[in-house]
C-alpha cells in the first residue's frame, strides 16, 4: 500500500525541518528497519532531502570562502 499524497507532503515538510544530523540519524533508523516499500519510499525521500541539504551547506561555504 502506497501512502497518501497527503502523508508524502508531511514526511518531505519533517524532513526538511531536520538539520543534517537528524536526518542521518533517520536515514539510519529506516534503513536499520526497512521491511516494506513505505518505508523504502520514505527512506529515498530522506536521503534526497540530505542530498540537498548538502548542496546547500557546500554553496554557502563557497559563498563565504569567496568573501574571504
């Protein structure tokens, strides 16, 4: 059973709150515990918002090396 739209808005909006940390400690927890595909889909959804929260810490970096 696939989750609802609506449970997919919450879960992206949770992990986009989270700071880099939290969200590996998440994507340990899911992968520690994966046995459906819910959770596979929810585990793909936090290793993409770190992915992105990497990119956006490596631009600020060079943002504030370049001011240097």
């Amino acid at each position: 059973m696939s989750p609802k739209p609506d449970d997919l808005k919450m879960l992206i909006s949770k992990y986009r709150t989270m700071n880099i940390e939290e969200l590996k400690s998440s994507i340990d927890h899911w992968e520690e515990n994966t046995d459906g595909s819910n959770n596979h889909q929810s585990l793909d959804i936090a290793k993409n918002e770190l992915e992105i929260k990497y990119k956006e810490r490596q631009e600020q970096i060079e943002l504030l090396t370049k001011s240097l």
